[in-house]
C-alpha cells in the first residue's frame, strides 16, 4: 500500500523492547525513541554550551526520532545477539537499511527526499544519538534494578561501561549530573 509510511511508524508502541530480558514493565519502541530523543537534545545541548560543538539540536532530535524505526519491520534484535560478531553485526545493518529503504517508499516520491536524511545519520551526530540510546538503556536497567529486578544486573554495568568507553564529555556530564535523579522516588525528584 502506497503512503503507509505515518501509519507504519504508529506500530512503533507494538514493539517490545528487551526481549531476552524479565522486566517489571514491558518498554515499547515508541517509549525508547522519544527517550532517546529528550536524551539527544540534552547531549546536544551539554555538547554546545560546554564543549565547542556547534550542532543542531533540532536536527540531532529528527536523527533521534528516526534512529531505530527499521525495528518496526525487523523487530528489535538483542543487542547480545546483533553484536555478537561482526558478521551479524555488518548483516544487521544491511537489514536495517533495506528496512529503511522500505519504509521510505512508502512516502509520496516527493516527500521521500525530506524524510531519507533522517534514516542516515552523520558523523558529527551520530555518537551522540548512540550515546542517548545507551543513556535511555542504562536508565531502563536503573529503572528494573530500582525495582528489585536482579535480571537486569549485568545489562547495567555492560551498558555503563560501553558509554564509558565512548568518552564523550557529554554522556559524562550527564552521567554526573543528571543520571543520579533517576534512582530517587518521585517525592525526592521534586523536593
């Protein structure tokens, strides 16, 4: 069906997330996508008021939004299994592309230009749309963890250490000061 395109992106709240994983709230693509979203314009953010970039914090959060929209056709692969060598690794993008590609025909053949920008994110972006997916992991882990859920243990100090090894200056600060907020109850949030 031509011009599906808005309508397959509405099954994105259809798609579980950590599928491998016992968690105490099942968390949707749609969830994650506007998490990773918030997590991107504030890492733009930190990156150009602290750091000398000079990005645009309303295209980082189109990257964002867009970022994992192929899950909607490819379902969302674990991340043990897509990074499990770098054969799946090099396979699954090329799945994710063709899923894009996919998605984008779907689109008036006008419209297709302005949207197939949002599917390829560029260097200057792209650590830092990767970085607020893995803040939005680690906070879905602190999420369970703060719930009593050992099951997402391990994905914690995994995801940490992988954003650590990223060193970047703006997942840090947040890290710093932003991230400590999310192992408090509402009450302590807001007083």
């Amino acid at each position: 069906m031509d011009n599906a395109f808005f309508a397959i992106l509405s099954r994105m709240k259809t798609i579980a997330r950590w599928g491998l994983m016992r968690g105490t709230r099942q968390e949707n693509l749609s969830e994650h996508t506007l998490e990773v979203a918030y997590l991107t314009h504030a890492l733009v953010s930190l990156g150009n008021r602290r750091f000398g970039r000079q990005l645009d914090p309303g295209q980082a959060v189109l990257y964002a939004l867009y970022h994992d929209c192929s899950e909607i056709l490819t379902g969302d692969l674990p991340t043990p299994v897509k990074y499990h060598n770098d054969a799946l690794r090099t396979a699954y993008k090329a799945v994710e592309a063709e899923a894009a590609g996919r998605l984008l025909q779907k689109l008036p053949p006008e419209l297709r230009q302005d949207f197939a920008p949002c599917f390829d994110i560029p260097a200057d972006y792209a650590p830092l749309v990767k970085a607020a997916d893995k803040l939005s992991a680690l906070i879905k882990c602190q999420e369970e963890k703060s719930s009593g859920n050992h099951e997402f243990d391990r994905a914690y100090e995994t995801t940490l250490a992988s954003l650590r090894q990223m060193a970047l200056p703006e997942a840090e600060a947040f890290l710093a000061e932003f991230f400590p907020a999310y192992g408090y109850t509402l009450d302590d949030q807001t007083n």
